[in-house]
C-alpha cells in the first residue's frame, strides 16, 4: 500500500465548477485544468483548488505567480503588461520573482498574457501541490542501530569510516523537510546553522507536535546526531553541521512550488554541502502543475553549490504503492541525473518491496521491512532507530508509539513500544525516507574526509564504491534499475575520499579509483590499502573492502549536469515516453522481471502517484510518508515511507 500523506482540504460547495480555466507551462504549451468548487484552507486563502484528471490528487492556487525573465532589467515592462505586483525576487541572477495577482483567476490570465512577451521564458502560477514523505520513526540506542555494525557483516561499515573521519562541522547537511527539533539534546548547538521557513520566509522552524511533524527529526538524527555524549543514537556524520529548513509548514503533506524553490536555493547559497530530501512532489499532478522551478533549483545546487565546486542533492526513491513499489516517473525530481535517488535495503541486503526503482537509482541504503497485512505486525523486523521530537510530541509518547490517523491532523495510539520513556526517539524510522538521510550522512563524510572534491567526485565516489548486494545482476556499467550501484559502503568511500583520485603510480590507494593510471595493487586481499600500479611478486592487484563488500565495476559517465545512470539529460518533464531499463529476474531476492518498452507497461508496478502513500487500518493511517516523499522497500513488501 501507498502511504500519501495529501494536503486535505475542506470543500466548500459554492456553485458549479468553473469551466475554461488554463495556464501556458514552461514549454510553451497550453495546460487545461478541471476547477472543482471554492475551498477554505485552515492557514491561507486558497481561491481555487483544481482536480487531477484519473485520480484522487488535486492542487490549489492563491494569488501568487512565478515569473523567470530572459534576462535581468525588464520586469517593469512585465508587470505593467500583466497587472501584477511585486512580492519577492526568488533568484540571485535577477530573473527569477515571486508576484501577486488580484485572485487565482487573474493568476492564470496572467500567465498567458506574460508568456507571449519577449522578456518572458515562463510565467507560472505558483500551485499548492501534495507533498509525500518517505520514513518511518525509529529506536535511540546504539546497540539497536544495526545499520551501523551487526553480526552479520550486513551493514554500512560506520565504525571503519569514523576511524577515518566522524565528519566535519565545516560540512553542513540541509534537511529540507517538516522542520526538526532543535532543542534535542541529542544535536549540538554548536552544529547547528540558522534555520529557514520557506514557507513563512522566517527563521522559525520548529516542527509541530503531530507525529507527521516529526519527520524531519528523525531524518536528521540518523544524518548528524551526535556521538560519544551518553545520549540516544549515533547519526552517519555526528560531527557534521546541520541546517534546518522546513518547507512544510502548519500541514507537512503540501507546499507551494515557490517554497521548494526557495528551500532548495537557499540551503545551496548558505553552505548546504549536502542536501537530504525524504518526499517527493506527487506525480499524479505533474499533468496540471508545471515543476520547472525545482527543475532549475536542483541544477543549481549541483552546478554552482560549494562555491562552484557543486553540491549534492538527495531524494528518497519513493514507497511504491499497495506496498509494491513503482516506476520513477520520468517527469518526477527523482528522475533528474543531478538528483542522487535513493532506495532502501532490509537488515538483510535485499531490496524493500515498497522501494521505488528505475534506471536514475544512484544508491540503496538500509531501512526497515514493512507487513502490510495486519496492524499488530506492520514493522516487520528492526527498523531504523533515531531521534524524535521531545517529550510527549512526535511519535513516542511515554514509551508507545504513536502515528497519524486517516485525517492526518489526528494520531492514534499503537501497541508498539518505545525503547525508552522520554519521548526524544523513536525505534520505528524506515521507508525510503529513512534510507535517503543515511545516504546522505556518507556523503557528508566524504566531503569531511576529502573537502576539496567536486560534487560529481564525491557522488562518483560513494557510488563506486557501494556494495553490490541482494544477489541481483548488476549490468556492465555496475547498475542495477533497483539497486542503483549498490548499498552504500561508508568505510570504503571515506577511505578513498581520504586518499584522492587520479593518483600517479606508486601512490597510497584504497581501490582502484584512487589511481590515475593502474589498478590498485594490495599485498593481501584484505589490506585497506594498497599502492597505485602493477602487483609484484605474490601480491594481488584488489581494489575490493575489507568490511565484507566485493569490488564494484565504476560504471557509468559523468557529465557537467551530473551522473548519468541510465536516464537522459536534461529536465525530466521533456520526455515523458522514456521506457525503463530490463530488469534482472533474481530468483533469490524475489525481484519481477519487466521487460523494456516504449510505453513502460510491461510487468512492473507503474507508481499511482507519489513518494507515499498512506495504509488505512479501520479509521488508522499509517504514517509511512510525510512531506512530498517517504520511501520504505522490503524484500517482499513495499512501504511507501520516505
């Protein structure tokens, strides 16, 4: 099943549907839209609300606008023409500004009377479009993080890397979500950088009390929670800096396009290195609203982030649906090749049900199988532990956890017990939208343990050295439309970061993309190191782990734009007939076998919209995803949590 968290509105019937209404979206082309009545939104002034032909999604449109020029010096001109004022510039480059019309009728007149100026690229009305988040809350002791280091070698080799590196705090990861707590004990007050509503243009961005509101909490506790302090858990990078930037604000399960534009610019232009998204925009609207603002936010973090040296920008892959998971869509942000999309692995390396796949997977990492047959046995097995907003907000509650109700603005209590009292963490994280903070959190230790990498090097990097797992087939290149490059390896990507690319012969090597010109040759298969070049007499040439991995082919090509797993270039929206790669049957991991075809029907699970998606138990909701996008796989159960 799908968890979507939606925005709910309230209708308000007030006469028939309007009739007519359209905008011009980005390409030029004309987009019809199906007016449902008037609705009254609980926190603004929503004036229309507009229905998604085929399915259960709807958007809504105040007054506000969004306006991309040619060039800089001509908005005067604009405005005039299309009675519009001024409310904000969005874009540093002064051509990009957030307007206001008389009404959300005026709004889609002046979108098509601003699109046929010359001074005009786009012109589009700034949409309240549903949000999916991919997650599930999870425990607080470290001994329970079995992503971290578990008997059986199934794991993301933690301790090894933080030999190495436990990260930097020059490195800052922004978590664009529901906002986290701030005042955890279990984050560092001295890592943590001025946070930003991008919602209400303020610096308050504290979460609210429901349990959807904690999700950007948990996200960032298994990113940077901090290590060594006689509290909680351990996040991937605990000594990293975070930057808190909450997007949706007062319901988590919508935003208006323009708030994720500003989010994702802003955590670029305030030293974001890395930047962790667990949601993602609900495809099922990309019919009626035009994406094109996150289109140009993301490139901009990966071409101009870290003072040009680019940053990395994470999505969660998404939950699937009906706990089976889906086709990345090629219009969503998770198909973008400068996105690194994330899917999940279970405890035991094999791919989550609920996890979204496709050719633009980058990387799989760990979260929790999901049981969507009865509600006594929904987490199926360890999911992944982390904080939690404090006290009796968020999931845990006096040592029970708690998750959303159908409505979404109510929670209802469960039979699952919490590891501790307090009400600070939670053992019940998972969905891909755990799985995308623990692969960001070793990204951000390879920027800590090699600062002067490009983006495109780290992301290189942390793929090409990733484990292959869950007995699949991997293609030449090392991918695999499930598994992307592998399950993430944080030993081995620290190791290589710390020792650099494109070294000469004789130089210290980890594997074989340290060296510049040879392979990396080791005296024993298991040393961590080796020298660049030839082995003599007795040694091995080996570029494989010690921590239970096996060596990866570094497959795939690395453009300006980013790495390019498989899917074409450009902006996801322009293709929308792109067919999905074969998928390798594996017997042992249970995974389909689908067939590539030009309409992408073959026998594969075609996502019916979102990250998320949402189980109903009686009158329960379970919160698998919040925010745009949860993702939750299990081996032979979909989740769709972020």
């Amino acid at each position: 099943m799908r968890c979507f968290l939606f925005l709910m509105v309230l209708l308000v019937a007030s006469g028939p549907a309007w009739a007519g209404s359209f905008y011009i979206n980005s390409k030029g082309a004309r987009v019809e839209l199906v007016s449902a009545p008037r609705l009254t939104h609980e926190t603004q002034a929503v004036e229309r609300v507009f229905l998604v032909p085929g399915s259960e999604s709807s958007i809504s449109l105040g007054r506000q606008i969004m306006v991309r020029l040619h060039r800089p010096g001509t908005l005067g001109a604009v405005l005039q023409a299309t009675n519009l004022s001024l409310k904000e510039e969005l874009g540093r480059d002064k051509t990009l500004f957030l307007c206001e019309a008389r009404d959300a009728d005026a709004v889609l007149a002046a979108s098509v009377t601003a699109s046929a100026l010359a001074e005009v690229k786009w012109a589009l009305p700034d949409f309240s479009v549903p949000v999916e988040l991919y997650h599930r809350p999870n425990d607080t002791f470290y001994s329970m993080q079995w992503h971290h280091d578990q008997p059986s070698g199934v794991h993301i080799g933690s301790e090894a890397a933080w030999d190495i590196t436990m990260g930097d705090p020059s490195v800052v990861v922004a978590v664009i979500d529901t906002g986290f707590d701030n005042a955890h004990p279990d984050f560092d007050a001295n890592r943590l950088k001025t946070g930003y509503n991008s919602a209400t243009g303020s610096s308050d961005v504290s979460p609210g009390d429901r349990s959807a509101d904690a999700h950007g909490t948990v996200c960032a506790g298994a990113i940077a929670a901090s290590a060594d302090n006689n509290e909680g858990v351990v996040g991937i990078c605990p000594g990293c800096s975070l930057l808190n930037i909450k997007m949706m604000d007062g319901r988590p399960t919508s935003t208006q396009i323009s708030n994720g534009y500003k989010a994702i610019t802003y955590a670029s232009q305030n030293g974001a290195s890395v930047i962790s998204c667990s949601w993602g925009l609900d495809p099922n609207v990309i019919s009626q609203a035009d994406f094109q603002p996150y289109y140009d936010a993301i490139k901009e973090v990966v071409s101009q982030g870290r003072g040009g040296k680019g940053a990395v920008i994470l999505f969660a892959s998404g939950n699937g649906g009906g706990g089976v998971g889906g086709l990345i869509q090629a219009a969503e942000l998770q198909n973008m090749p400068e996105v690194m999309t994330v899917g999940g692995t279970g405890p035991d390396d094999y791919i989550v049900d609920y996890s979204d796949y496709g050719p633009n997977i980058s990387v799989v990492a760990p979260t929790g199988y999901l049981d969507y047959s009865a509600l006594n046995s929904f987490y199926d097995g360890p999911q992944i532990v982390s904080t939690d907003t404090t006290g009796s907000d968020g999931y845990s509650r006096a040592g029970i956890y708690w998750m959303s109700s159908s409505s979404i603005f109510t929670d209802t209590r469960t039979t699952f017990v919490e590891p501790d009292t307090s009400g600070n963490y939670s053992a019940y994280f998972s969905g891909t939208s755990a799985s995308c903070p623990i692969a960001a959190g070793v990204v951000a230790l390879v920027f800590s343990a090699n600062p002067d990498l490009t983006g495109a090097q780290a992301r290189t990097i942390v793929e090409q050295t990733a484990d292959k797992v869950g007995g699949a087939s991997y293609d030449s290149d090392g991918h695999h439309d499930r598994y992307g490059f592998g399950r993430v390896n944080s030993a081995r990507a620290v190791r290589v970061a710390s020792l650099g690319l494109d070294n000469a012969d004789g130089a210290q090597c980890a594997e074989d993309l340290n060296c510049a010109h040879s392979l990396c040759a080791k005296t024993h298969p298991d040393d961590a190191t080796g020298t660049c070049g030839e082995a003599t007499d007795g040694g091995v040439v080996d570029a494989g782990p010690d921590d239970g991995g096996s060596q990866i082919d570094a497959g795939g090509t690395q453009t300006d734009a980013g790495w390019d797993a498989g899917g074409s270039q450009g902006d996801p929206g322009a293709d929308q007939g792109q067919a999905p790669t074969d998928l390798d049957s594996n017997p042992d991991g249970g995974l389909p076998t689908a067939d590539s075809s030009s309409d992408g029907s073959a026998d594969q699970e075609q996502k019916s919209g979102g990250c998320n998606t949402t189980e109903a138990f009686g009158n329960l909701l379970l919160p698998i995803a919040f925010g745009a996008w949860l993702s939750l796989r299990r081996r032979r159960r979909e989740v769709l949590p972020c």
